[in-house]
C-alpha cells in the first residue's frame, strides 16, 4: 500500500487564489486557525484511500459530462476538467502524483491539482455534488470492478476442481462423519461438493453485484441538489443499474459493503474447509494427498518437515474476513443519518477483505490444479471402519427385512467382525447368512467398495456415472460465468 509521507512540504506560495493547494482546507474560511498536524493524520485517509484514484476520476468524468449537457458548466471547462483528469492519471500511472496529507483523501488532492492545471475549470467541477456522495460512488465504482475480478477467480478456482473430479472419478476416498469413516465415496465426488459451495459464492457476489451498482451521485451531501442534474446519464455513463433513489440513504448507506464482506467471510469459510481437509490428508496419519513444494515449506529445526503453509494461513486469514465483517457491523449499527466521519473506518476492511479474498483464491486456484493425488492409501482407508455395512442393510431389505431389524443385525456382524480384526467382507458366506437365509453370493459385490460406489447412481450420487454427469453440468455453467475465459 502507497504510504504518505511523514512530512509533506507546505504548498506553493504561487497557488492561486482559493486554491485547495494550501495549508488550510476547503472550507478554511470558517475557521481560524488551522488543523492541528495531530489532527491532520488522525483524520487523513490518503494513506489507503488513494487506491480509489481510479474511480473517482472517472466518476468526475461522468460528473463533469452531465454538467456540461445540462448547461451548468460550459464546454470549454468540460474539456478543461478532461485534459486536467487525463494528466493527472498519467501522472498516478507513472508515480509522479504527490499525495499531500494536508489534502486529507483522495478526493481533495486529485481536485486540487486538477484546479492548479486547469484553474476556475477546476474549481467548477464540484458544482451539484459533496465528497459524501461522491466517495459512496467512488467505493461502488471499486468494488464493482474487484467482483468482477474475484468471480473470474471463482471460476479458476470450480474449475481446477472440476478438473481433478473428472480425473478421480473412479477413485475411492473414505467418507466421514464425525471423522468417522462412513461410506466410500468418489474423490471426484468429493471435490465437487467444494464447487458447489464456490458457485453459491459467484451466485451471491453477483446478488451483491447488482446492489453495489447503484449510483449515490447527485445526492450531494445529503438532501439533493439544486443544480438540475441528469443523476440517470450519470449512471449510464458509468455502467450503472440506476440511481439511489433516496439521497440520505445514498450518502450513508454502507450496507453493499457489508454484504459484500458477508459474502467474502463465507467464501473464506469455504475455502477454510478444503484447507482444513487438504492439512489433514496431508499428515502423515493420512496421506491422501501432497502439494507440490512450492506451496509448502520447511522447518527451521526438523528437517523431515514438509508443512502446508498455505492451507494453514487460508483457514486464519478466514478469521480476519470474519473480524472484518463484524467490523463493518458495528460501525454501523449507532449511526443517524445520514453522512458520519465514521464512515471512513468502512474502507480499510473492505480493501483489506477484498485483497485477502482475491490472493486467496488466485492460490488455491494454482494450489488444486498442482495437487498430488495418493490413489493407495485412499483405499487403504476406506477398507477400514467398515464402510459399506450401509450397504449389507440395504441388501437385507431387499430380501425382505424391514430396514429397522436390518440395522440392528448388520451391527451384530460389524461387532463380531470387529472382535475378529476382519472386515465384512471378510466374513464367509455361511456366517453371513446367519443374518438373513437369503443371502447369496452376489453379496460380496455388495459388501466391496466399487460396488458400493457404483451403486449409488441417484442424482447427486457418488457413483461415477453420475459423477461425470455433474462434471458436465458445471463445465456448462462456468462457461456463463462473468468475466470467465
């Protein structure tokens, strides 16, 4: 993050007249004295907000269009105000921009050097609007342009998954409740329980999408404005949905960042499960899988040591998000409308959660992609815990056992063949016909785990036929998905 400076040079004496560019602010001729240098840096938000350069120039762009085809300004500034903005994006791009702390954001300091490039033009830009509904705008206009970015990660991400379900679709893991071995699953199937979760994300981020494209402009600081704006050229413009069609709830309303950092903390939570999974099939009690070194590091006094950092940072950085959620809550939750100076606490969490969110996902995306399956000590697993004594209850349904008597004598035979340290599948036909005389021979497909996976073929299933069918599903819908190759 851009930092400010520790001391910033006091502004030119040539400054014009009325100029932003001094050492008092813009409504410096109330007061009589100046801002305390304390005060100045306790209040100053340049040293994060600055990210929002972007925004808030093309936001004035929109601006300053609207005015000049409503007759507020004239053409001459209109094309003032466009050489002045294109300069100092330049300058911005190439690092010759001075952020002045004095300034206090980044709305000030791009209007007063706007105003000692282009002069009165300058000035007029800010005709029919307040920082209040201009920062609400500027913050949309960015994170509308971050969920872009962060759906098109989603994808990345459904697809490395989808990717190494279609290779394992035959594969056999363990399933668990409780951390319990239960029944055997396909790997395949497995993996695509995760692109579920993350495509509940994209549905959400463009839910949120939709109310973050809304524009606050025009509501100036809180009751309107009396210039006669065109608000709804501005959001056409700017590739927005509409308007804020109340201007006190325009200028306070923080609820899209909240719900987009609602969004964020379970997408984190999502991801936090696979890390916590991909940490436990790692140890060596496990071994299902490995990650490639690149996303793994040593230790500085074990050698054999191998640790998943990433999973590992994944599953805390998720609490941060979360942090940052109830963050955003409680600024909140005492305010009257309409605009606050609270509101300026709304932006480091949402940059930070934004930054968090997207580093995780554009790693696990690469991290999926490069894992390293152990197919042997998959099955190995799940010949343990008995798993498919789900499978010998339904058999014996089948024969004609009401499903209840079926449970409990399944359990007799699990019990003794633990007592025996054998599997079900182990036990001779005679003894498991005790359970039930029509047991046959076909049994043993039954009891063995391909069976037990094929079996399940219902929609949604492990079996997989079906497995491939949902492998096709999604690669259908990612094709749909916005800003995805």
């Amino acid at each position: 993050m851009m930092t400010v400076p520790e001391s910033t040079p006091p502004a030119s004496a040539s400054a014009p007249a009325g100029s932003l560019d001094r050492k008092h602010e813009a409504w410096s001729a109330l007061f009589s004295e100046p801002m305390s240098e304390l005060v100045q840096r306790y209040t100053a938000s340049i040293g994060f907000d600055h990210r929002l350069w972007r925004a808030d120039i093309a936001g004035s762009l929109a601006h300053a269009d609207m005015l000049a085809a409503q007759g507020v300004i004239d053409a001459e500034d209109e094309a003032a105000i466009r050489r002045g903005l294109a300069q100092i994006a330049a300058d911005i791009e190439a690092g010759r921009f001075q952020w002045k702390l004095e300034l206090e954001d980044v709305h000030l300091n791009i209007e007063a050097r706007l105003t000692q490039l282009v002069g009165d033009a300058g000035k007029r830009l800010h005709t029919g609007r307040s920082r209040n509904d201009q920062v609400a705008t500027d913050i949309r206009l960015w994170l509308r342009d971050q969920i872009d970015e962060l759906l098109a990660l989603l994808a990345v991400l459904q697809r490395a998954l989808v990717d190494q379900a279609e290779r394992h679709a035959e594969l056999i893991l363990p399933g668990f409740t409780h951390l319990q071995v239960a029944q055997p699953v396909s790997f395949g199937h497995h993996l695509l329980a995760y692109v579920e979760m993350f495509a509940r994300d994209a549905e959400r981020l463009g839910d949120v999408r939709r109310r973050v494209n809304r524009l606050p402009l025009g509501a100036a600081a809180l009751a309107g404005t009396s210039y006669p704006l065109d608000r709804e050229r501005v959001a056409r413009t700017l590739g927005m949905e509409g308007v804020c069609e109340n201007s006190l709830d325009a200028v306070s309303d923080r609820d899209f960042a909240i719900e987009f950092t609602a969004a964020a903390s379970l997408g984190m939570v999502h991801v936090s499960r696979l890390s916590e999974e991909l940490i436990l099939w790692m140890s060596q009690n496990f071994g299902f899988v490995d990650l490639p070194d690149r996303f793994c590091t040593g230790s500085s006094i074990m050698p054999q040591k191998k640790n998943p950092d990433v999973p590992e940072l994944a599953r805390g950085k998720t609490g941060r998000v979360v942090g940052h959620l109830m963050g955003l809550l409680t600024l909140m939750k005492g305010q009257p409308l309409a605009y606050n100076k609270d509101n300026q606490e709304d932006k480091e969490p949402l940059f930070d959660t934004v930054d968090t969110w997207r580093d995780t996902l554009r790693i696990f995306g690469e991290l999926v992609a490069g894992l390293i399956v152990r197919p042997e000590a998959m099955e190995r697993a799940a010949l343990r815990g008995h798993a498919t004594a789900t499978d010998l209850a339904d058999y014996l349904v089948k024969k004609g056992l009401p499903f209840r008597d079926a449970h409990e004598a399944v359990a007799h035979a699990v019990k003794e063949a633990i007592q025996r340290g054998i599997g079900l599948h182990e036990l001779s036909l005679a003894e498991l016909q005790r359970l039930h005389p029509g047991i046959e021979a076909d049994v043993f497909q039954v009891l063995s785990l391909r069976g037990s996976l094929d079996a399940r073929a219902v929609t949604g299933g492990t079996a997989p036929v079906q497995v491939r069918r949902q492998v096709a599903r999604h690669r259908a819908r990612l094709g749909k998905v916005p800003g995805a190759a």
